[in-house]
C-alpha cells in the first residue's frame, strides 16, 4: 500500500484520483481548500479508513507549511499536484490583465513547485518518490496551432519547466517526475463539451504515474501515455 498527497480533491479530477485510488486499497492524503464545504469528499471520507483530509490553499504559503506541518514524518511515496485554475475565458489578445496572469501563474506554476519543495523531506522517506504534476496540452509550444488562451497557455507551459528541472535535480536520488495532460474532461473547468468523464481520464494518468521510471521521467505524457511535444 502506498500513501499518494493530492491536491485539489474537493471536486473533478482531483476527487476521482481520490475515488479510484481508495478502490485500489491505496491510503490517501487529500486536501483542499475548505474542507467544510467539500461534501462529496467528506462523504467519502466517512466510508473510507485508507483517507485522511487535509485542509490547505495551495495560494497561501502560510496554509501549506501549517498544513504540511500536520505530517510531521510521515512518509509519502506519490505526489499528485492537481490543485490549477483557468483563470479568466476572454484573456485574449488586447484583453490580458497582468494581475489575472500573475495570480494563475503563481497558483498553476509556483505553488506546485514550493509545494513539493516542503514535503520533500516525507517524499524522501517514501518508497515511490513519484512527482506528477496535472498539466494541459494547452501548455505545449509545438501543439499550439490556435494561439490565443494566453494566461492558462503559458502558466502550464511554466508548469511544464518547473517539472522538467525537477526530473532532473532529483534524478540521483531516485525521484521519477512528469507532467500529464489528462485530456479534454467533462469537468467545471473543462465543460460539459469534453471527449472524455473523469474516471476514463484519471484511470489512465493512475497507470502512466504507477509506471512511471526513470527511463521516461521528465517526460510530458498524454493520460493514456502517449508523449507530448512540449
């Protein structure tokens, strides 16, 4: 049994990592914003002894260190960073405000990198030391055949960066990271037009991580394992 940390469970991918990885009699430390309000989670946690809930907002530093604090030395062994936002739909040419950028740049791009920089000494006592971070397709340079979408295109192209110098940095001390791209997905940010339900795209990101090694660490995978142009 491994322990897998998620962000962003209170709802959509992040709440069916959640599900699937109960199913599979994996423990998991899922967290989100306002654990109050987060109903189907806490209803899940009810029936669920491998889940423990942990309140955090991944855009307050002060949240994140109180809320890995809480672990004291516990080990992990995966890292999910699901937590990310689209920010503003009509941010196109002659519309982008700065501080809409900003704020969805730090929450897609910065907080998942001090979020693991934190946890790092419970993800050095883990067995798996597996770093997957939830990018888009969005965030590849060569894909980009539309333009437009200029704040989330380039905060998961920011995303993308941070992942690869991690495959990197950590790379002699066992660490397997990448990024995925977990398809077009019926979700509140994906909308109701997605080709795929969540449980198809979180299935398949859950086999890319769990295969996850060295030989394609640093990669940037669709959620069925193709590789992705960055």
């Amino acid at each position: 049994m491994a322990t897998y940390f998620i962000t962003g469970c209170n709802r959509g991918l992040g709440l069916e990592f959640t599900r699937q990885l109960l199913a599979r009699g994996e423990r998991v430390i899922a967290t989100c914003r306002d654990i109050a309000t987060a109903s189907d989670l806490t209803q899940l946690a009810l029936s669920s002894q491998g889940l423990s809930l942990l309140e955090m907002d991944v855009v307050d530093a002060a949240s994140m260190r109180e809320a890995v604090d809480l672990l004291n030395d516990e080990p992990i062994d995966v890292l999910i960073a699901n937590a990310g936002v689209y920010g503003p739909r009509d941010a196109e040419l002659g519309n982008v405000d700065g501080d809409d950028m900003a704020q969805v740049f730090y929450t897609n791009a910065v907080t998942p990198l001090l979020l693991t920089q934190l946890l790092m000494p419970n993800l050095r006592k883990g067995n798996d030391k597996t770093l997957a971070f939830v990018s888009s397709k969005m965030g590849s340079i060569g894909d980009n055949g539309r333009g437009g979408a200029y704040v989330y295109r380039s905060s998961k192209a920011a995303l993308n960066a941070v992942v690869k110098s991690l495959s990197i940095d950590l790379a002699d001390a066992g660490f397997s990271a990448c990024a995925l791209h977990p398809g077009w997905v019926r979700t509140d940010m994906g909308g109701p037009n997605g080709l795929i339900d969540a449980s198809t795209s979180v299935s398949g990101m859950l086999d890319v991580i769990t295969a996850l090694d060295a030989a394609r660490s640093g990669e940037f995978l669709n959620y069925d394992g193709a590789t992705i142009p960055w």
